[in-house]
C-alpha cells in the first residue's frame, strides 16, 4: 500500500505497535455493538416492543459524545497505555451486567455505560500520531481506524453463531459475556505489550487540563460556539426518548435530564473560560500558536463523514426493504456492503492525503460524497437492484475516505492536544449521527439523503479555511527546551 509502510514487517516496533493498536479498537466496537446482532433474542428474553428496542439502540450511542471528549483530555495527560487498557478491562464491568441483567432498566443502564467504551477510537488516534512520522501517519491511521471500526460487523457476523454454540435460552448472554472477558484480558496485554512512544521520545502533556488550550481570544470564541452542538445533541436524544416519542421516562425525568445536560455545559463552558483566560493572560509565544479553526472544520468534516455513517448504516436495509420488496435478510446483506468498505476505503483516504495533501484530499472527497448521497436521493424501484447497490458501494468508499482522510489531519495540528482534538472531532460524528437519524423522522429517504448532500456541501465550503500541515510544530519538553516535530 505503501512504500514506506509495509504493515506485514512485523520486525519493525512501529508496525507491531499498529496492530496491537487497531486491535484494540476492533474489541472496543466489537464489545460496543455487541447487543445489535442478538436483539431478537434479546427481545424474547425480556418481551421487549419496538419502541424498547429504538430506544436501547439510542442509549448505546448517548454517553459516547461526552465520553470522547473526556478520554481525549485523560489520554492526553495520562498517556495511551494506561487509558486503553484501562477502559478495555473497565469495559468488561457493564458488558457483564447487561448479559445477567433481569430487567428492562438494567439492559437501558448497562447500555448507556457501555456507550462509554466507543471513546476507545480517540486514544489510539494520538498513539498512532506519537509513533508514525507525518509522511506516513494518514495512512496508519487509516488502518487503525478502518480495520478497528470492522469490529461492529464482526459482531454481527459470529456472535449469533456463538450464541447458538452456547445453546440454550441464555446463549445470547454467555456470548455477550464473552466480548467482555476477551476485552478484559485484551486490556491486560495491551498494558503489557504497548508503550506511549517509541524510546528516546517524549511524552508531551497539555499545560493545563479540563479544557483545550487556544492561542487567542478569538479562537476562544470559536471554540465556546463548536462546543454548544455536543450538549444539543444530548438534548435531541433525550427528547428522543422522552415521552412524546418513544416515552422511556416521564415528563419529570426528562426534566431532570435536560436539567443536568444543561448544568453540564455550563461547567464545561465555564472549564474552557477558566483554563484558557489564565492561558492567553500569559501570552501564547508564536512557536507555540495553532489555529483553532483547523480543529472546526476538521468537526464539520468528520459530522458529515461518519455522522452520515452511522445513521445510513441504521436505516439501508429497510431502504432496500421499502424500495425494491426484499426480504429482510437479503436486504441487510445488500446494505452491509457500506460498513464493509471500511477495511478499504479508510486506509486509502489516509494513504492519498500522506501522498496528495490534506486538504486537496478531504476536498476531492468531500465533493464525491455529496454526488454519492445525490445519486442514493435518486435511487427508486425502477432502478436496478445492481445499480443501486453499486451507488451505495460508491458512496460508501467517499465517506469512508474521507473518515481516513480527516483523521489523517488530526495528530498534525498539535502534538500535545492530539487527545482533545481527536475527541471533540469524534464527538461530532456522533452529533452528526443524532442529527441526520433525527432528521430522518420528518422527511422520506430520498430527502434524507439530499439532506446529508447538503451538509457535505457546508463541509466543502469550510475546506477553504483548512490549512495545510507545513514545516514543524513545536512543543516544549520537560527541561523548558523547545522541540520540532515535522507535520508536512
């Protein structure tokens, strides 16, 4: 794939280091969506309505908005070792509780916990940055990123298989209890295996923690004004579930819940406020600047890229199922050929932005993701079943990519922040998911997808204010020397 980056040169540390890696992430999703494939199952188990079943399917994903930003500050202070293999074992707490869980409200507590553990994608982002130079981290992390995020379809593949092996009413739990121990045990030779750089390197820490530190107050302003989507997304999932929708909770509850999310940002915006007027009081040197509007864009690309994922992955077998009369098992084969393209198309975004540049790339891509969604807008029954999947596939490879190429940007805007940066950009994935699916209540599919072409379209005008990577940046090391590390 590359001619500096033979991922099969398992002699070399950094290679062995990237698999170690985007296995960790693989078990992450893997224990993540572990729940997906067995629902009907699950359904039985508990005599579950659909209205149940949407609203674990919400609750899986709420707390991963919050949780990105969180792992992102601790892998930034603590370092990637410690952070990984400690959610991986922590992880296993809750999966064991949702396989013994009695009840509905136990399955809905031990859901929204285990939303927790799809942050894991953030730490590895810096991790990779930490060991991979500029000319070949796009492509790393394309790896890491695709090749991990197959573990949702993993899932789905082998663990109604392993229920079955289990046997009985309760092979569904014995499978899911499964996923736990291996991340456990995961998580103790990830701990044992990995270190947070390659030797003779330095670690570098933010300055200060509990919010991401700007070079000026503009940029403050900027970064206030991202921050409020994360907490409307929260908001929109707990009207979600609130009782004009799919009624979890009564009024009261939902009161309390909106309550707490907007007490939440308050403090968050009074955290970024705090750390940062004590920052720019100071004065930020030049050498140490960035511009935070690499880190909004980069927001708006990846909201459009895998927010766009998630959501089409949720609804493309009942499109199929709608538009073209399939059975349902035919037509959830068809559309797994989008979450498929993963082990490709992410690594390939990556590899064209190490060897094209990372603007031109994310703009190429981002214009043939809109044309993709057109095309999907367009499809209906008269078209050919082939064709259609064809347009999905192409679609497909454009969001993918562009995944790849995002986070291909990311390790390159400062070293320090990597964690911060790679969480509130993952973040607004998961908003971008809450608001496509959110959107897909009040329209057809065929708008639907218009609907997604048009924020593409906001993410190709944002572009022009994306930089790309050039000479050094710098970070100051623990004697107060300033070093350079090469981003392009």
């Amino acid at each position: 794939m590359s001619q500096t980056l033979n991922i099969l040169n398992l002699k070399a540390a950094r290679i062995r280091l990237l698999h170690l890696n985007w296995i960790a992430f693989f078990m992450t999703f893997v224990v993540w969506f572990s729940h997906a494939p067995l629902l009907t199952h699950i359904r039985e188990a508990f005599d579950l309505s659909s209205e149940q079943i949407k609203a674990l399917l919400i609750i899986n994903v709420a707390l991963t908005i919050p949780a990105r930003v969180v792992i992102g500050s601790l892998v930034d202070r603590y370092g990637p070792r410690i952070v990984y293999s400690g959610l991986l074992m922590l992880a296993a707490v809750p999966c064991f509780w949702f396989a013994l869980a009695t009840t509905y409200e136990q399955l809905a507590i031990t859901r929204l916990l285990l939303g927790c553990v799809g942050a894991g994608f953030v730490v590895g982002i810096r991790l990779i940055g930490e060991w991979f130079p500029a000319r070949e981290v796009g492509l790393a992390e394309g790896v890491y990123g695709g090749w991990g995020n197959f573990g949702s379809a993993f899932a789905a593949m082998t663990l109604p298989t392993l229920a079955m092996f289990y046997g009985g009413e309760n092979g569904w739990r014995y499978a899911i209890a499964t996923t736990g121990a291996i991340s456990f045990l995961y998580g103790i030779i990830f701990y044992w295996k990995v270190r947070n750089t390659p030797k003779g390197s330095e670690y570098f820490k933010p300055k200060r923690t509990g919010a991401l530190e700007v070079s000026n107050k503009r940029d403050l302003v900027l970064y206030v004004l991202m921050s409020l989507p994360l907490y409307a997304a929260l908001l929109m999932i707990v009207w979600r579930l609130g009782p004009t929708n799919l009624n979890l909770f009564n009024e009261s509850a939902q009161f309390v819940m909106i309550a707490i999310i907007v007490i939440m940002g308050a403090i968050q915006m009074r955290q970024i406020i705090h750390v940062n007027g004590e920052h720019l009081a100071q004065g930020v040197p030049e050498y140490d600047q960035y511009k935070f509007r690499q880190v909004a864009v980069l927001n708006i690309s990846y909201m459009v890229t895998f927010g766009s994922e998630l959501a089409v992955v949720s609804m493309l077998p009942i499109f199929f199922v709608d538009t073209f009369g399939l059975d349902p098992i035919k037509a959830g084969l068809l559309a797994s050929g989008f979450a498929f393209m993963n082990l490709a198309a992410r690594p390939a975004g990556g590899f064209l932005s190490d060897r094209l540049g990372r603007k031109k790339t994310l703009l190429v891509l981002m214009v043939g993701l809109m044309i993709g969604y057109c095309l999907l807008g367009a499809i209906n029954s008269q078209w050919p079943i082939i064709l259609a999947v064809l347009a999905t596939m192409l679609c497909s490879f454009f969001v993918q990519a562009g995944e790849g190429a995002t986070f291909a940007t990311v390790p390159l805007i400062k070293r320090r922040l990597t964690g911060q940066i790679a969480g509130m950009v993952g973040a607004y994935g998961n908003v971008g998911a809450v608001l496509f699916l959110t959107v897909l209540t009040f329209v057809d599919n065929s708008t639907f997808f218009y609907v997604i072409a048009g924020a593409a379209l906001l993410s190709v005008a944002s572009l022009y204010w994306l930089e790309e990577p050039k000479g050094h940046i710098a970070e100051v090391d623990a004697d107060g020397r300033v070093q350079l590390i090469e981003v392009g």
